[in-house]
C-alpha cells in the first residue's frame, strides 16, 4: 500500500514536472490551436500566461493587472531603442485595432519594457504615442519588469554596449502579442510578426 502511495506520487510529481517544463519551455506546444490566418494565434484562453503586474504609467503613476480588470488589453513586451522589431509590432497592434473599427475601442494597447534603465516613464510615453494614440507606456523597476516578464513567460537579456557604461546595447527579446481577457486571464496569444490583419483577426475571434 505504501510503495502504492509513493508510486501515485512519483508519477504526479514527474507530470507536474514535464507540465511546468511545457509552459516554461514555450507556447509553442500550442501552434495550430485555431484556424486564424497564418498561424497567428499560437495559444488561447487556458494557457497559464500572465498574472500580477506592477508597473509604472508615463505619468509616474503605479499601475497593477487590477487596474485593468473590466477590459480587454492588448500588450506588448519591448523596448524603444529596439532598431526594427518593436516598432514593427506596435505598428501592427495599432493598425489591428484600427482595422477593427468600434470593436477595437474596447480594447487597451500596453506597451511594457524590458529595458527600464533607459525606459524612463516619460521616454515611453512619448514613444508609444506614435503608434496608437491610446497606447500606454509601462515601465517600472527591475524587480517590476522581472516579475512580469516571468508571469508572462518573456525571455530578455541585455546584450554587451560598444564601451563599458554606453548606452548603445541591443535587447534580446522574445516577441509575442498577448490579447488579455476582462478577467485577467489570456484570451489569446499572437505570434510576433502576424501582421496587423491576422492580429484583427485572431482579436475578432474572442471578442463576444
Ligand atoms: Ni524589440
């Protein structure tokens, strides 16, 4: 009975093992859970992304996930120094939410950095301005980006500057759109690079 137990055991600590090594590991294990253009959408609600966020607005202001409770959100994880990538996809977020006329009202595009030393509020507030007019900008301590990266499973490392203390470093990052639900909970993850119609389209398939 006992070796029984210890058995049962094993085995449900090896499938929470290989279960968290899954999520750690990538979303990828999700591809071609629906049928949007593309394969844009590489994992919908269920997939254990997100949590508690902690942040800074542009304004200086603290913000927390709760804060955005009641609304569906639209976030990105990059940094403005970001040569090509980062501008790409927040060019694609706000031409989505274009493309999706009135429907794309009820949503909030988040713009969160991975590179807070040079992230200051207010240089992301200018930046996300650019690209929608109602982006909002986070930024927040390392141990804030830390933390949110984590809950939404973002790899970033700060590469070597050209001098020691030069601020010309590149920032390697992971690139993965997150439509957030009104509960907090993922709605449905987008593949960095889908365009702004398949980003329209993989939103348009969870809205109500
Ligand atoms: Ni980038």
């Amino acid at each position: 009975m006992n070796l029984r137990k210890v058995l049962i055991f094993a085995i449900a600590a090896l499938a929470a093992v290989l279960l968290a090594f899954a999520l750690v590991k990538g979303v990828r294990l999700f591809t071609g859970t629906t049928s949007a253009p593309g394969g844009a959408v590489v994992a919908t609600a269920g997939a254990a992304i997100g949590g508690p966020l902690t942040l800074t607005d542009s304004g200086g202001k603290r913000v927390t996930d709760a804060d955005f409770r009641g609304r569906y959100v639209l976030i990105y994880f990059g940094y403005t120094f970001c040569p090509d990538v980062c501008p790409t996809e927040l060019q694609a977020m706000g031409r989505a939410l274009d493309l999706l006329g009135p429907a794309g009202e009820k949503i909030v595009p988040v713009f969160i950095s991975v590179d807070p030393a040079r992230d200051t509020p207010e240089t992301l507030g200018k930046y996300v301005c650019a690209f929608h007019p109602r982006m909002i900008g986070l930024s927040g301590s390392d141990d804030d980006i830390a933390r949110a990266a984590k809950a939404f499973r973002v790899y970033y490392r700060l590469g070597r500057p050209s001098a020691p203390g030069a601020k010309d470093y590149l920032v390697d990052h992971t690139s993965f759109i997150y439509l957030m639900g009104p509960d907090g909970k993922l709605a449905v993850l987008l593949r960095g690079g889908a365009g702004a119609e398949a980003i329209a389209q993989g939103i348009r398939s969870v809205l109500p």
